[in-house]
C-alpha cells in the first residue's frame, strides 16, 4: 500500500437531478477527475497503490446525535425528513414556490436522498481514518460545513466534517482535530457546533459578504444566526481581493501554526472560489486555476510539513469546469508522493 490514498467509490452518486433538484452539480465532475489521473501511465500503473474504490463504513443514528440535536436526529428518522430536506436545499422560496426544484421531474422520492447523504458522511469518516494510517487521503465528496446542530441548511442536511471527528474522538482514534476550509462560502454550520471547544480549532477563507452572511443577525424568535459565530481563525476576503488571497491565507495558516498540532486536519478544498463556478452565490470570489492550485499546494505542505495527516474532502464546486480544480492538484499530490 502506498503512504496516499484517494477514495473514489464510483457507485457513489453525485447529481440531484433524480429527485427534482435543479442545483448545478455536475454528474460526472468525479468521473472526469479519476480519467485525467488514468490518463497518466505512471500513475496508472500504481492505481491499486492509491485508489480506494469502496465506502466500507456506515454512519449511525449515535454518530449523529453527538452533533445534531435530539429533535432534529428525530425529524430526520422520521416523516419530517422531506421537509428538512425542503428547507436544507432551499427548494421552496419566501413566496411557497418551488425554487431550483421540478418535483414533476423527480424519479426518486425526496426520502430517498437521506441514504445517500448518510453515505457520504460515512465517506468522510473512512477517509479521516486512512489520512491517519498513511497521512494523506483524499475524498471525491463531502464537506457539508453548513449543516447546524438543530437544522440543515446550504445544501447541507448534516454535518460530516464534525460528525466524523467526534466519531474518532469518541472512538480514542483522536484526541484533537484542525478544520482549514477553503471553500468560498464560511465554514459557518462547523465553526458553531465547535464552538468554545479547544479540542478543534477551525479556520475559514470565504467571501467577506453575500451568503451564508447577508442573512439577520437575529431570527424571528430573537435567537441569534449561528451563521455569524466566529471560526478561530476567518479570513474574509472582499471583492477585488483575490491577488492578496494566497498571502491572507499564508498568514491564517501560520497563525494556526502557533497553537499545539493536532492529531488530524480536515480539509475542506472548495473548488467553488474559482473563477468559472457556476452557482450564483460564489461570484464575489473568482479566483484562477493558478490561484487555487497554488492554494492547495501551500495547504498541502505546510501539513506535510509538520507530518500531521490531511484528511481532504471536496466540499462546494459547481458547473462544467469545477474537476479541473480538483485534478491538477491531485495530479501534483500523487506525483509528489509515488514518483
């Protein structure tokens, strides 16, 4: 066995568009990534070195209650969950109407989505215990930072960065974790469900404004938005900032730096700060190719660096173009580590 993994179990779907969501996810962005890497010879030969091609783990309804509470574990096991799922993707408007979702062209109950988001946390987890054996692995999927302890919310219906580091705490695998989240959106759903706890510090890159941050400070209830509690360490990043992006983040890393080394480091490698994303609400942080592949490359080493284990995840990426992010520097990580 090679000391890199990627996860790539290619049973595992990706598009919404069987159950009516229209949100641009392209179904064959992970396909597309795994056939540049077999297009290499090198790489290619060693495939059984460092692909993983089987989600063996399962995630159960004790793995999610040591996140999400009780009440809402419930609605999910129960005949709420289409409308948790309703309100986590966003699928009717202020209005009542039906927004991004055509439930006229649904194959699939909405139900029937639960399964496979369950699939995909268990993805995140296996992924963090194989970054701990051989200190990098790599997962097509997961990185659901906006999930929050009593609701789903961004596309994200629960939390599987957090569910699975409290899994391996639970299980004496870990006894402290690093979140570093590049995605362009706030890691918001993590930075609250960890909050106050030094046994995981995270930090967040993302847009300086838009969403999950043009929401009210306070709700109806006058409960405050959990969306605005504080990661360890932000860096919001303003339109027009992006040639200062890599330095920013240099800096946050380098604080992170200045605080003991943990066991495990999540990452959340959003390709959705690119330039060509295709989701709307990623449009005031337009980075290039060069950009985010120098991006990775710092997180990347500055980990291999200190020998602490990078358990890397997809989160957001969105559109025809999102798989070259992941490619070209998976391509390099694999070089780096085989050849």
């Amino acid at each position: 066995m090679g000391n890199s993994m990627i996860l790539y179990d290619q049973d595992q779907k990706e598009s919404y568009v069987e159950f009516g969501i229209e949100i641009p996810i392209s179904g064959d962005k992970k396909a597309r990534i795994f056939h540049h890497l077999m297009s290499r010879k090198d790489l290619a030969e060693k495939v059984t070195n460092w692909h993983i091609d089987k989600i063996y783990e399962r995630i159960s309804k004790a793995d999610l209650l040591r996140v999400h509470s009780s009440q809402y574990v419930e609605n999910l096991c129960s005949e709420r969950l289409e409308d948790e799922i309703i309100r986590a993707y966003e699928l009717i408007d202020s209005s009542g109407k039906h927004h991004r979702y055509n439930p006229a062209g649904a194959m699939l109950p909405l139900r029937s989505l639960f399964g496979r988001i369950l699939n995909k946390v268990a993805g995140t987890y296996q992924c963090c215990t194989v970054a701990l054996d051989k200190k990098f692995c790599f997962y097509f999927g997961g990185g659901m930072h906006h999930a929050q302890r009593g609701f789903g919310n961004g596309f994200c219906l629960v939390n599987d960065v957090v569910i699975a580091i409290r899994r391996l705490q639970a299980e004496g695998y870990i006894r402290t974790a690093w979140v570093i989240d590049v995605d362009v959106h706030k890691g918001d759903g993590t930075a609250s469900l960890t909050e106050g706890d030094a046994s995981v510090k995270t930090l967040s890159a993302h847009m300086a404004r838009g969403w999950p941050l043009d929401g009210k400070p306070y709700d109806e209830k006058g409960l405050p938005n959990p969306s605005f509690i504080p990661s360890d360490i932000d860096i919001p990043i303003a339109e027009g900032e992006e040639p200062v992006y890599l330095a920013r983040l240099a800096k946050g890393l380098q604080k992170m730096a200045e605080t003991p080394e943990p066991d495990l480091a999540v990452v959340l490698l959003g390709a959705d700060p690119y330039e060509k994303d295709e989701l709307p609400s990623t449009g005031l942080l337009n980075l290039s190719l060069e950009q985010l592949m120098e991006r990775d490359i710092l997180i990347y080493r500055f980990l291999k660096d200190r020998s602490i284990p990078g358990a890397f995840l997809m989160a957001g990426g969105y559109g025809k173009g999102s798989w070259k992010v992941y490619a070209q520097f998976l391509e390099w990580a694999l070089l780096d580590r085989f050849c």
